[in-house]
C-alpha cells in the first residue's frame, strides 16, 4: 500500500519535453520549419507539443524516465 503510482519527472525528461515545445512553438506559431515529407511547419509543431506531452506524462507514470 505504501507503493507510490506517480512521479516526478527527472531534469532530462524535462529539458528533452522543454526542446519538443521550442520546436511547437516555433512550427505552430512563428513557421519557421520547413516541411518535411509533406508535413506543413504547423502539422510538424503540433506533433512536437503531442510529444511533449506523452513524454512528460511517462516521466510521471514510470520511474527514472
């Protein structure tokens, strides 16, 4: 019962979800990424904020992540 089920995520899971938002910002809002295999700046940026989030959400669930 004393088994804890969510966590802190660690400093690298956070700077590597920090760098998946930078590139969301930057294809979301300020289009500054070129396309890449048919995907517009915008489609790329908001995958990037998807990424981010599923990261930080495992970095929660699972220890050491």
């Amino acid at each position: 019962m004393g088994r804890r089920m969510n966590f802190a995520p660690r400093l690298p899971t956070i700077i590597v979800a920090l760098v998946f938002v930078l590139i969301g910002v930057l294809g979301t809002f300020a289009g500054m990424l070129p396309s890449i295999a048919g995907a517009s700046s915008q489609v790329i940026g908001a995958w990037s904020f998807i990424v981010a989030a599923v990261i930080l959400l495992l970095g929660m669930v699972f220890e050491g992540i």
